[in-house]
C-alpha cells in the first residue's frame, strides 16, 4: 500500500484521502467527448477512507511510540547476582521464555493500538460507499448556467452568475485525483465540453465562462449529459450537478424537464437563490406597424399619421409592488420621445403607448432603442430594439386596362379609389395590361393587385411569382363578368397557397353579411374597434366558395361561416403575402365598395402586407437565423460571417441590438434587430419544492458544506472505532491480568 499526494495539493481542501495504486491492466472509457483514451495502468483509484481532521490521527500514530518506548525501556540489561538456588530458577525461565515474549508481544500491540485507534476515531475518518462500486472515480457532468437570467446582480455588481461560477469552480477543484470532469452550459454557446481528469483545467475553463442574453435551456443541457453518460462504457460513478440561481426566469417556458436519467446515476442541484431581486423588464415593444407612411407634408412636421406609435408591455418582478414610475425613452437617429408611466400599488404589469421618433429623415430603414431610465437588478431586459420602414411613396402595380365597363365603373376602379381618394403623389398606382407587362415594371413596386386573374399568361404568372418571393404583397380579386373560374387551378398551384376553391360562383337567396373572425384584430388592429358598426350595413350578394387551410388566416367571413377575406402566412423570412377576396369588387356582388369601409379597409390591407414583411426581421435571441449576405455587423462592431451555403452564422449572436446584414462588397443589405426572449430574465425568486416539480422528485440539493467532496456520500467510522477501542481497552485488562499468573491467596493458605 502506497499513501499518495494530492495533486492538486495548492488548489484542494486539506482532507487527504488513503488510495491504492492501482498495478492491474489498462482500462479505457468510451464514448464520444474524449472518452476514448487509455489510463495508464499505474492510475490512482480511491480507497475510501477520508479524514476529516489528520493532525488528530498523525498525533495518534505518534503516540503508538509510547508504549514502545516503555517496553525498550524495561528491557534493559541489569547486573546478573548469582545466589543459590538460581540453577532452578534459570531452568523454570528456560521452559517459559517462549510463551512469555509471546505474552509480551500481544501486550505490546493492544497497547500500541489504543493510542492509534484513538487519534483515528477523533480524526473523524468517513467510508466513502461510491469507492466500493468498480473503480471508485466519479465523473462529474457540471452543468452551467450562463443564460439571461444570470446577469441579475445586486447594487455592488455581485450577481448570481458570479456565484454560480464561483460553486463550480470550488467544486470542481475538491474532487478527487481520478475523478473526470465535463462541462455543459446551458445556452450551448459552445459544444459539450470533452471530459478531463486535470481539475484545475477544468475549474479555469468555468471561470473563462461568459454569461451570454439567451435563455437558459435545462432540456437541451441535460439531454446531451444523458446522451454522454448512455455512450460510454465505463463503470465508475456518474453524476450530474446543476449549478443554477433558479430564478424564474432560468426556467423560462419549462413546465416540466421529462428527461429519462439512468437509475444509477446521482441527481443534484445547487441551493436556489434567496435573495430578492427587483426589477422591471420590457417584455415587449408592439408598433401599430412596421412600414409607416408618411406624406411631404407630415415629413416636414416630423408625425406620422399612419403609424408613429407603439404598445410597450412592461412587467415588474418585486416582493413589495409599491406605488412607483417608469420612464421609458425612445432613441432613433431623428431624435428621442420620453413617456411616463406612474406605477399603482400592487400593480405587476402594464401597457404604455409610446410616440416614436421617425421620419424626419428621409425614407428608409429607422433604427428605434427603447430603454427604461430607471436602472434596476437586470439591465439586460431594459432595452427593445427594433426597425421600422418609413417611406413617402407606395407603389401599386394594378393589373387591369380598363377604368369603366359597359354600363358603370369596373371593378379595378373602385379598388383605384379606396387606395388613394383624395389622389396624393405619394400613391403611385400604374395601370396597365397583364399581356404587357416586363421585369422593370415591378422595379420600386410594393404591391400587386390583379382585378382579373383569368387574364394571368405563364410569363406575368412567372414574374409574381419571383415578386412575391422576394417580398412583395399579391393582392387577388376574381373577375365580376365570370361564373365559372377555371383559373384558379392555376394560381393555387404556381403559388402553393394554403386554401382552395371551388370554381361555381355562389349566388345567395338572401344577402349574407360580413363578421370578424379572431384574426381580424391582429390584421386590421388601426380600424378594429370600429369595425362591427362598419359591417352591420355591408351585404353580399355573390362569392366565390373559399376553403381555409394550415397557413392561412381569415381576416373576414360571411355571415355562413365561410372566408370573404383570406391572407397566408410567409413561407420563409424573406417572402412576401398574399390576400384574397372571395368576392369581385363589383356592386352586383356587393355593396362593399360604395360603403364607408371600403377606402380604410383596403389602405390598412396594404400597409399590413407591407409591415408583415418589414417584421420579419424582428428576432429573439437563440432564435434561428437565415440571412443572404456574408457576415452580422452589430451596431458596437461586432461581427460575425455568414456561411454562404446555408446562410447560417457560424456563431449564434448572443446579445440583444441592431445587426447588420452585410453584403460581399461590404455594403447593407438587410437588417435584424435582436431582442432579449421575453419572460427569461424574471428575477422571482423559486423554492425548492418549485425545482422539485418541475425537475422530478430524484434531485437533491448539494450540501454546500461539503461541495464537490466525493466523501460526502460516505459513512461515519467514528463509532465504530470507539467501540473498536473499547474492546481493545478490555482486552488489554484481561490479557494482563491473566498473563500475570497472579491469583489471589486463599484463607487456609493465609494462616
């Protein structure tokens, strides 16, 4: 038996520990994170035995010398004194020396052992149980979590992940030499790290750590431990240790983690945080919409008529919910608004209109921060960015020569008039024949309306096609002067659309009237309360019969349930919409044109068309991210490639802001404004019955007094050898009694 040292003697706790080293074959661990590589044969495997005070027990093995000495001591040579019957004594001691040295010798080792039993039963020596099942090591799966909710801090800047790093990195540095060490973060900024047996790497690796804006994944993380631990085939201890404050919002959108671990594998997590921490976030920021037109004239007052304006949902995470403000600023280029929100007593949640600084600065792209004032416990959800499309001109491309019919206006005519009543400069409607038209006429054109589908040849079909696909809005009416429609067979299979129709116009025996539908409020939201005293008038005489399908959304119905008004969802990031009506904009098929809704409905149609595409760039971070370009510039001049293949960044941005989609010459070609995920940075804080529920009822809390310590697990030898001694004390008694030969004299021997 060999006693080692510690390796990491300057970094680990003063508990040495009794190992073995190990003379036996190679073993080998397999498995897909550096698992595969061979320990040598001379590796150190653990006994068991911890002390939990040695001086005490290196003062008992001191002590065995005592009763060493006082046997040299008595054996010293003495002066030999003939006399005359010493022949018959030295005969005696000639038959008993043997059994009397052995006599001796038994004495001599009761007494040696009752100062070294003592010293070990005060040193407090504890059985580790694990050491007995195969090798002995342990590998530990540390699991880190660096997400949103770690940036929570306190008024001196010590914050929860300062902790969270500072326990791992402690635990890590009191394993044991042989035990194996892999660390997973939470946010999975980077892969699974592969296991080490060298702790102080492993314990410098937690502290190069960073904390990073996406939210905690405990799913993902635990996942991959369990993946690790199924693929490898060694036999030692596996345990995996969760090191978390456990905010609320470290368990962002987990009801439950339903991970299967293997029986014997240990299941611990760290001591949710106490201490509360107040804050108020910015859950998110809503504007009445994206794409915001403003006419020369609104340009030069700096408002914006037709969407200047947003929804700022606020959410205030404190034990005490005391009457108190906020104060909330919107920066953008054309300068800053600031809006005042006076908190009522017990209020948690709250919804603020904002006035947003645009358009004084031309058309484009207006990049918009809000920010919260007031600083509080988690900056990071104190912020909103987004970007919103201003622009003094609408292109319309409408499909159809002809302004009148044979006896009234043409259909495409009242559409015209809704779309620009009072003729501005800034609605630009071309006109003009489906045959005729070329590439170049859908150059600086943001929507297409075509009053007369069955006109569509394969070459224009083609063309709104690759239209739509790069993000403009198709607007589609059915032709007035048609009771059949074969060509709807055609538009639903070049565009893929999520309804189908039926060729036969509906004619009603009764006028139907129009309803709303759940989606009309997130589609029409500017003119959604004034809609029901809108409709009451409106009637429909003919329809088109339109069946919704997955992807689309139905805007408007008639009164039999069926849709009058029909858009789709985008099929990617940088398509464009499409909105059907089920009905021609005719008055034989309705009196919709000639009502008061005509002109608002059909401006709103077009300006959600055109704030849905501009809100596709509107991101959470950890979300995915496909863009065209070469690279991600951040407006603080980060910067990330673009892998041109899949147009995937190589690295997932992990901070909420502006970003830039870079093209090959460098140049703008897009933008993605990246939010903080809302509800992940709540600071409420969870007991531990909360985790309990939602981890299940295997995990343990880690005894911080004892963190990372193998030991911890293991018995107490104490008493047993108290007892131990004990037994040797009386034995001692008896053995020396009885090998004095000494008996006590009896009565008639004593007369």
């Amino acid at each position: 038996m060999e006693c080692c040292p510690d390796s990491d003697s300057t970094t680990t706790p003063s508990i040495p520990m009794i190992r073995w080293v190990r003379l036996s074959p190679t073993s080998s661990r397999e498995g897909r994170h550096g698992r595969g590589s061979t320990m040598p044969a001379d590796q150190i495997v653990n006994l068991g035995l911890v002390l939990t005070t040695p001086i005490i027990a290196i003062a008992g093995a001191g002590a065995v010398s005592i009763p060493l000495a006082i046997h040299l001591l008595f054996r010293r040579k003495r002066r030999t004194v003939e006399w005359a019957a010493m022949q018959f004594v030295l005969q005696a001691w000639a038959a008993r020396r043997r059994r009397v040295r052995l006599e001796q010798i038994i004495l001599l080792v009761l007494r040696c052992a009752v100062p070294l039993l003592l010293g070990l039963a005060l040193s407090q020596p504890l059985l580790d149980q694990s050491s007995w099942l195969g090798s002995g090591s342990t590998h530990h799966y540390i699991v880190i979590d660096n997400g949103a909710s770690t940036h929570t801090s306190d008024s001196s800047n010590i914050g929860d992940f300062e902790s969270v790093t500072k326990a791992a990195s402690e635990y890590i540095r009191s394993a044991t030499d042989g035990d194996r060490v892999t660390i997973i973060e939470t946010t999975g900024t980077t892969p699974i790290v592969g296991s080490t047996t060298i702790l102080n790497s492993a314990s410098a690796f937690v502290d190069s750590i960073e904390r990073t804006g996406f939210p905690t994944d405990f799913r993902r993380s635990l996942n991959e431990a369990v993946v690790d631990i199924e693929s490898g085939t060694n036999d030692s201890l596996d345990r995996i240790v969760v090191f978390s404050p456990f905010r609320s919002g470290s368990m962002h959108e987990l009801d439950r983690l339903n991970i299967e671990f293997p029986d014997d594998v240990e299941l611990s997590i760290t001591q949710p945080v106490e201490w509360s921490a107040g804050n108020t976030r910015i859950e998110s920021v809503d504007p009445i919409r994206r794409f915001v037109f403003m006419d020369p004239d609104e340009r030069e007052s700096g408002r914006a008529s037709m969407g200047g304006s947003a929804r700022v949902h606020l959410v205030r995470d404190h034990d005490d919910l005391n009457a108190d403000r906020s104060t909330i600023v919107a920066d953008s280029a054309d300068g800053s608004t600031e809006t005042t929100w006076m908190w009522q007593s017990g209020q948690s949640e709250a919804d603020v209109e904002i006035q947003l600084p645009m358009g004084t600065s031309g058309r484009g792209l207006t990049s918009i921060h809000v920010r919260l004032m007031e600083s509080d416990s988690n900056q990071l959800d104190d912020s909103w960015y987004l970007d919103l499309d201003v622009a003094d001109r609408i292109g319309i491309l409408l499909l159809d020569p002809f302004k009148t019919g044979p006896d009234e206006l043409a259909a495409s005519s009242w559409i015209e008039y809704a779309l620009d009543p009072t003729e501005l400069d800034a609605i630009d409607i071309r006109r003009m024949p489906s045959i005729a038209v070329v590439d170049s006429d859908f150059h600086d054109t943001d929507v297409v309306i075509v009053a007369n589908p069955n006109m569509l040849s394969e070459s224009t079909l083609d063309r709104i096609v690759s239209f739509v696909d790069s993000g403009g809005v198709l607007m589609i009416f059915p032709p007035s002067n048609m009771d059949v429609h074969p060509w709807t067979e055609i538009i639903e299979r070049r565009f893929d659309l999520p309804w189908s129709w039926q060729q036969q116009v509906r004619t009603f025996d009764e006028p139907e009237g129009i309803e709303t539908t759940e989606d009309t409020d997130s589609n029409l939201n500017p003119i959604a309360s004034d809609l029901p005293a809108l409709l009451e008038s409106i009637k429909v005489d003919k329809s088109m019969v339109l069946e919704a399908g997955e992807g689309s959304r139905t805007i408007l119905r008639l009164g039999d349930g069926t849709p009058l008004l029909i858009t789709s969802d985008p099929q990617s990031d940088e398509s464009g919409s499409i909105i059907h009506f089920s009905i021609s904009m005719d008055p034989s098929w309705s009196d919709l044109p000639m009502k008061p809704l005509m002109v608002p409905l059909m401006q709103e149609l077009i300006r959600n068309g055109l704030s849905a595409r501009r809100g596709r760039g509107q991101k959470l971070v950890g979300d995915p991210i496909v863009a065209d370009g070469t690279a991600l510039t951040s407006s603080d001049g980060r910067r990330i490639s673009i892998d041109r293949e899949s147009g995937v960044p190589v690295m997932r941005p992990d901070a909420a802001g502006h970003w830039m989609i870079e093209g090959p010459l460098r140049n703008t070609v897009g933008n993605i404004s990246l939010n903080i995920h809302p509800g992940s940075t709540s600071t409420r804080t969870l007991s531990p019955s909360d985790i309990t529920s939602i981890f299940g009822s295997r995990w343990t809390l880690l005894d911080a007094s004892t963190t990372g310590d193998r030991s911890a697990s293991g018995s107490s030898l104490t008493r047993l050898l108290l007892l131990l001694l004990l037994a040797v004390l009386v034995l001692e008694t008896l053995l020396s009694r009885f090998f004095s030969h000494s008996t006590p004299k009896s009565s008639s021997e004593s007369v």
